[in-house]
C-alpha cells in the first residue's frame, strides 16, 4: 500500500490549472531544451513542461525524455533510446503501475501544457 505522501515534492509547487491543447508529436519533439528553449516530457499523452529542470536538458540524466513521450521508458524504469516511446498498454500490471506512479510523481511537480494530438489520417486516394 502506497504512502501517503510518498510523491509529494520535498518543496511545495504552485501547479497551474492542467491544459488539454493538442500538442502535436512534431512540436513536442522540437520541445528538447535543444530545438528550442522548452522543455517538455509527455507520460500517456498528457504533456509536462520540465522546463529549467536541469535533469532534461542536454547533458542531464534524462534528458532522453526530453521532447517524447516516454510512457514506456517510464513504466520500465530505463533510459535507453529504444524504450522511449509512448505505448505502455503491452506491458506487465507491475510496469503499468510504475507508469502510474511516474504519473502521480510528475502531477505533483509540473504543469499540464496539454495534450500528444493524434497524426492527421493521411487522405485517401
């Protein structure tokens, strides 16, 4: 059973109201603390900004995050390139819940900016 508590942060953080604009993959992927000077890391669509966040710019630990959304990586506890990827639905219950707990954790420390819109279906012919 989880702590009360347990994801608080150790300073208290004045949170905005959480944002549901869509957010395109293509500008979030610019949003690396790279290609621009946001910084966002987006957990089962919904996207934070960790901007000023040392640990998500270039250099950081996890700055592979950075600019993804890293549902995946997330809920596998990893930092390889090749887990940060947005689906999570294959995985293990144990995994889903660290997925959630990552969420819960993040929640509670950064702004809601929006949302992973979908790519446009492409027209038929």
């Amino acid at each position: 059973m989880a702590t009360k508590g347990k994801f608080e942060p150790k300073t208290p953080v004045v949170l905005n109201p959480p944002k549901d604009d869509p957010i395109t993959p293509e500008f979030l992927s610019k949003c690396n603390g790279i290609d621009s000077n946001l910084c966002y890391v987006a957990i089962k669509g919904k996207v934070f900004d960790v901007t000023g966040n040392k640990s998500y710019e270039k250099g950081g630990s996890y700055h592979v995050f950075a600019g993804h959304d890293a549902s995946r990586a997330l809920a596998l506890t990893s930092t390889k390139p090749e887990d940060v990827k947005p689906e999570w639905e294959d995985l293990d219950d144990k995994e889903k819940q660290t997925l959630d707990d990552w969420m819960t954790f993040f929640s509670k420390r950064y702004n809601v900016v929006g949302i992973v819109s979908k790519p446009a279906e492409k027209a038929k012919a």
